[in-house]
C-alpha cells in the first residue's frame, strides 16, 4: 500500500511541476486585481536614429516637377506598388562613413540622425544652394522597411522586414508565428543597436505593464529573443497530458526493472 501512495505522489509531482501553467502563456494581463479595467499609456518612444547600412527613400517635390528631377533617382523608390527589392536596390543606403550619396548633393552625412533632422538638414540645404522659398519644397524621407530578428522560443524564427512606420513587439512576434509553449514569454530579451552602442532590455509580455516598457515598440535593426523555460529541459512535455504520459512511462519503466532485478 505504501509503495501505491508513493508511486502516485511522485506521478502527480512530476506532472504538477512540469506542465507550463496558463497563467504563463497568457499576453498582457491585468495583475492588478484592484482596477476591473485597465488604462496603460505607452511611454513615447525615443526617436529611431539611422545606422549604417540602413535604408532610406527619399521624395523631393516642388510646384514644378521639372525642378526636382536632377535630385531624384530615374525610378522613384516610393512610387505605389514597389516591391521590398525594389526599395533596397533603389533606396539610399547609408555606407561605412555614415553617409548617402544623393544626385548632385552628393555626400550627406546622416547617421546618428533621425529621419526629421535628416529632411530638415535637405530642405535647408536645397533652399541655401538650390532653389527659393517659392519653390515650396517638399521633402519626405522614410525607412526603406522595418527590419527585425526574432530567435529562441518562436514558431517562424529569422529576420522579417516590415513596411510601416510603427510596430510592437506584440505585433512582431504575431508576425513570427507567435512564441511556442515552452517559450518563457516573462522575460523576453531585446538587444537594440544604437550609435552609441547595443542596448539590453527586457519585458515580461504577461504583464498589462509591458506596454510601458521603452522596447515595446520595436525599432529597426531589433533582435528579439525568447528565451525557453525549464519545462523544456526536463523533456517531460509541453502540456500537462503530455507530461502525465512522460511520467507514467518512465516511472512504470522504473518499476519493471526494479522488479525484474529483485526477482
């Protein structure tokens, strides 16, 4: 009878200890039981600052187009229906120096620089050199995509290049095939490369709070990383079912050489 109640309590103990509680796979949750609805106003984020080997499309416009077509590529890079290629082949890509190489404005350095002060330095400069306030310059400048790597605990890992301005990192991971079960979504890992060096940050994605965190929206260039929990380790499965199967056999198997060997 002794040997039943002990050959259960370790069945159960293996399979309460193994299985990944749901309380772990849930996103964004209101862990403060006191508020019934949640208000979370996300922090601003800073400003993305171009690095080297980034991508930029540039759009100059004027009253008269003529004007403007000597500081434009032949194939306009933002024109509707380019394909990503088509935005990494034709945009500006900043080299080794930090620079871009525009027609006749020629070297422009832009790194460290955010793409408001990037318009901002190519608008003064083509109203010093090039044309007059009448012209009614009009510069647009964009990244030429969202480029991001996800790693770890994640259905779809690689790199993903995204066309939008803004995305979080729920969103990203959306994109990824989501984080698998045994991916410890408490404390995941964004290592953010800036000019002055690569940022770690981490955020716990179970928490209605993470909203706040300053790598909620993610910049281009991110490496997101899932760490896996320790379920997955011990091997004894991802759900609880699983975890009672993994259990029952290798205590059962246990149980049979003990015998064999006692006999």
């Amino acid at each position: 009878m002794n040997n039943k109640k002990l050959f259960l309590l370790l069945v159960f103990g293996v399979f309460f200890s193994s299985c990944v509680p749901i309380k772990d796979l849930i996103y964004l949750q209101n862990k403060d039981k006191s508020e019934v609805s949640t208000t979370v106003n996300p922090i601003n984020a800073k400003p993305y600052r171009l690095q080297i080997n980034d991508v930029i499309s540039i759009s100059i416009k004027a009253n008269d187009p003529k004007l403007v077509q000597i500081f434009t590529p032949s194939n306009q890079v933002n024109e509707p229906g380019k394909s990503g290629e088509s935005l990494y082949f034709e945009g500006f890509t900043v080299n080794d120096h930090g620079n871009i190489r525009m027609p006749v404005i020629e070297e422009l350095n832009v790194v460290g620089f955010t793409l408001d002060e990037v318009r901002l330095i190519i608008e003064k400069r083509l109203l010093e050199e090039y044309f007059n306030k009448e012209a009614s310059i009009f510069v647009s400048i964009k990244l030429a995509g969202l480029r991001y790597t996800v790693n770890g605990e994640i259905n779809m890992p690689g790199t993903k290049t995204l066309y939008q301005e803004k995305l979080t990192i729920m969103e990203a991971i959306a994109n990824s095939g989501d984080i698998t079960v045994v991916g410890d979504r408490k404390n995941v890992v964004v290592l953010r490369q800036t000019p002055s060096g690569t940022e770690m940050h981490s955020i716990d994605l179970t928490d209605i709070k993470a909203m706040q965190s300053p790598c909620y929206f993610i910049q281009s260039n991110d490496y997101i990383y899932i760490k896996p929990l320790k379920q997955k380790s011990w091997g004894t499965g991802k759900t609880g079912v699983e975890s009672l199967t993994t259990a029952v056999s290798v205590l059962t198997l246990l149980l049979t050489t003990f015998i064999i060997l006692r006999n």
